[in-house]
C-alpha cells in the first residue's frame, strides 16, 4: 500500500448501525464473521420497524444462527448456500416498500451481488449500509478479455477467462462488483513480479 | 441573459384567483422544447419599475408553437401577480427568460409520486406529458381548499384518469401524507410543489420513513418579502445601491444598472449568491438554497430573496 495514494472508487466500508428512521429492515450477513457483525448490530438499541434476517452459511463454517435465533424478533432466514441466500433476497424485494434499510455484512463478492439484485427495484448502492467481513478477498475483472475472477488473495491473479496474469488494481467498479486487472507482464513477456498475499 | 420577446395570445380565467395565460413569440418562430417541471422568469414593467417573476410552464413540452403559465393572484404580495391579473391583456408584449428545470424527473425511478397543493399542480401539468408519454408508472395526488380552487382537475382528470387523485379541503379530504409515502414500492421517487408548510411536512414524513434524500424532490418558489430599506455596496463594481422596502436587493441592484447573476429569482437555485464582506445588522434569509449552517455563518446571501436588517450591507460584486 502506497502512503498517500488512494483511488476515489475503491470503496469504503464500516460497521453497521441501525437506521432509526425507517419503515422495515433488511440484514443479510454471510459466513461466521457476517453472523459476528449481526450480533454486534443487535447488541445495538433496536429499532421500531419490523426486521428481516438473510443469513448464508456454508456446513462447516463456525455457525452463529442459534445464538441469532434468541435475538432476532421477527424474520431470520438462514440458508446453507449462496444461491439460495440470493434467492430468498428476490422473493422478499418485491413486496418491499420505500423506506426499507438495507445492511450487508461479509465478502465484496457478497455485497455487491446484493448490490446488483437490489438496483432492479430502484435501490442505489449508496444507500445500502455496507461492512466488510470475513475476507479481503477481491473479484478481478479483466481488461483484455472481460472474464470476472472472483477470490483473488494475491497482488497478481491469474486470469480464470484468458489465462494472463493481472496485476489487481484498486480501481473499483460498483456496476461490475469488481477491481481492474491488467496484463502484468505486457512490455516484458514472462517478467512477473514476486506474487504476495496481501488479500487474505 | 438572453430573453425571448412574447406576447399574450390568450388569457382565461380558470378559477376566481388563477388566469392561464398563452405566450407567442413575437419573431413568429418555434419556442425551444422544453423538459416537465421547466420554469420561465417573466419580466413586468410596474410603473417603471421591472420586476421579475418565475412562473412553471404547464403546457406540453413538445409544443413549441406556444408557452403556457398560470398566475395566482397574491394581494399581499409585491404586485407582480397583481399586475398579470389586472394589467397584462391580450397582445401585451413581455420578456421571458429560456427554460430552466430545477424539478426535473428522475428518469431511474421505478414509480414517481407527485403531489400538488394549490397552485403547486402548475409544474406537474408538464411533467405528467412527459410521463404519460414515456409511458412510466405515476399517481399525481392533488390537494387544494376548495372545489372552485382546483383548477385544472377536470382537465388532468380527463387526461390522465385514475392516476388522479384529489383531496378537497372543505369536503374533509384530508392528503395524509406519511400514510401515502409509507405504502409506496422500492425505487419510487417523490416530489411535492405546494405552499411551504405542506412541502415541509411531506419531506419531514419521507425522511422519518427512511426515505433516501436523493428520492425526494421538492420546488418552492419563494416571492421577494418586503422589509426595511437598507444600502449595499457593491465592492467590485464600486457603487452603493440603496435597496428600498418593497424591492430585492436584486432587483433594487439591477434598477442601478449592475449586471447581477440570477436564474430562479425565488431562492431556488443559487445562481445569485454573493458572498458577504460585512454587515452592521443582521442579514435576513429567506431561501431555501442555503443550509441553516451557511445562514447562521453569515458570508452569503441569495439577493433575491434575502435582505439585510442594517444600515449598510457590503458584498462582493
């Protein structure tokens, strides 16, 4: 990381707090550090409006829906895949009404697949609350032949749709959900700097 | 500012205190097409005295043959309505400014909710040509005091049908607004033009159900109040102008011969602010363009509406 460079359209993102103003509330958290951050929202002074709980998580991953099952009032929904987390999403937009809050907790990959789910009813990435959880973990989408390579750890990814490597920029696009990649080794073919994990 | 010269082709008298009036232009050529919610300056000659008011075009935004604005008369008011009612006839010539949206339809939104009190219908009469002509998903809900004072309802009613709702005062229709905003599907934006009471309520009620700022749009003209006279001294230009009860500093500055900046002239849009060297009173404010953290901060002030209680005012123009 450069010291006093940043690019304007890497996100920013920060823990959840509860929107007192509101007419419902929609969380969907994924993995055991998302169903963390949801405990960490409902130890929070909770809010009027009824409350609807999505929560992802995959056998195997360290499991917080008994303890959400105690704290949650209204709606918890917990589903054991991604698929099936997206789907309960598009059932429950579409009786939706203006005025419901929107909180993600966990990957990039998973807050910006909500993202994209959620602009089709009219819903702007801005307005969804947003933390990050769990892992740095970048999608990576390629400039030369377009493919998106989700799960990249390190500062260069080998591209999943053309097989070149790219160097994982900070340049962030909200419509694509993912970082620019370029061909790294372009000028000097096969000179590829050391490759480090630095997405963990 | 480029002007187009206009004169009155027609005027009608829609209900006891709104006329509609028919501008034409006077070198016979196309008006320029405008977007729904478009507002126009008109210029008025009062005994020598120019004033300028912005009025809401509510024709259709692709007839470029003539532009239509309705008036309300405002007894207590500077006279500028006064004078469209009683002065202005047919074959009169007037200046008017190009059209300018600051109540611009949000082309994203899934759903648009208009709602209209009083006079408040004219930016809405273009906007639902539009919307009908997009073919987009809309409800305009009307509120005014009386049956005699809704104008144009029959009209819209015909146009546009069920997507017309009304709330007629003195038959006890009552517009509840935070149940009206507290039904309405995600992605619907809303905008409400009507007295400044009704428009604060409706975004009070859209904020306190969590509705984002960027859907809710609203338009309020303010008319210049009167006050005390007080002078200003411009600083670049080096003149001192003395602003007199019944005129803005804009206007007042404008008599003097200064060319100052200006768009909405009803502390809409900003175009006029000028920054503030001194004081030795109180500025008073009446926009809505500024936030109340500006206002208090005291080093601007949108001259058009807004007006100093003090013996000399200095700006930066």
């Amino acid at each position: 990381m450069e010291r006093g460079y940043w690019i304007r359209s890497k996100p920013v993102y920060s823990a959840l707090v509860w929107q007192q103003q509101a007419n419902a509330h929609l969380v969907l958290v994924e993995g055991s550090a998302g169903g963390l951050a949801a405990m960490k929202l409902f130890q929070q002074m909770l809010p009027q409006q009824s409350i609807t709980v999505i929560y992802e998580i995959e056998a195997g991953d360290a499991d917080y829906t008994s303890a959400l099952k105690k704290v949650v009032p209204d709606d918890l929904q917990v589903l054991s895949s991604h698929d099936a987390a997206m789907k309960a999403l598009e059932a429950y937009l579409p009786k939706a009404l203006m005025g419901l809050r929107i909180y993600v907790a966990g990957s990039e990959k998973f807050m910006w697949d909500i993202a994209q789910v959620v602009q089709q009813y009219g819903v702007e990435d801005a307005d969804i609350a947003k933390e990050l959880t769990g892992t740095l973990a970048r999608s990576v989408y390629c400039v030369h032949c377009k493919a998106i390579t989700h799960n990249a750890h390190t500062n260069i990814q080998v591209c999943a749709g053309c097989g070149k490597n790219l160097f994982v920029r900070d340049h962030f696009s909200r419509r694509l959900g993912a970082y620019m990649g370029l061909m790294v080794d372009a000028e000097d073919p096969g000179q590829i700097p050391e490759i480090e994990e630095i997405y963990p | 500012m480029s002007h187009i010269n206009v004169k009155v082709a027609a005027i009608e008298q829609v209900t006891a205190l709104i006329k509609h009036f028919t501008f034409v232009r006077e070198d016979g050529q196309a008006f320029p097409v405008f977007s729904g919610g478009s507002h126009v300056v008109v210029s008025m000659n009062i005994n020598g005295r120019i004033q300028r008011n912005a009025y809401s075009l509510m024709g259709n935004p692709e007839e470029t043959e003539s532009y239509h604005i309705s008036v309300r008369r405002q007894e207590k008011s500077r006279g500028g309505s006064v004078h469209m009612h009683d002065v202005l006839k047919v074959g009169d010539s007037l200046q008017i400014t190009y059209p300018v949206n600051l109540f611009a339809l949000e082309k994203r939104a899934h759903k648009h909710l208009l709602i209209a009190g009083g006079i408040g219908i004219t930016p809405f009469m273009s906007q639902i040509k539009d919307l009908e002509r997009n073919k987009a998903n809309y409800e305009l809900h009307y509120a005014y005091r009386a049956p005699e004072h809704g104008a144009f309802s029959k009209e819209i009613k015909a146009n546009i049908g069920n997507k017309l709702v009304t709330y007629v005062q003195s038959e006890g229709g009552e517009l509840n607004l935070r149940a009206l905003l507290s039904k309405q599907p995600l992605g619907t934006h809303v905008y409400v033009c009507g007295p400044g009471p009704m428009v604060v309520a409706m975004i009070e009620a859209a904020r306190s159900l969590g509705w984002p700022e960027n859907h809710i749009h609203s338009e309020q003209f303010t008319a210049p109040p009167t006050g005390e006279a007080f002078k200003v001294k411009l600083t670049k230009t080096k003149i001192e102008v003395t602003v007199p009860p019944e005129m803005s500093m804009l206007e007042a500055m404008e008599a003097a011969g200064v060319d100052a900046p200006y768009l909405c002239r009803g502390g809409a849009c900003g175009r006029c602010e000028l920054e503030v060297i001194c004081t030795d009173g109180n500025l008073l404010h009446h926009d809505n363009y500024l936030s109340d953290a500006e206002k208090a901060a005291g080093k601007k002030i949108m001259p058009c509406v807004s007006r100093a209680k003090c013996d000399l005012l200095e700006v930066v123009l």
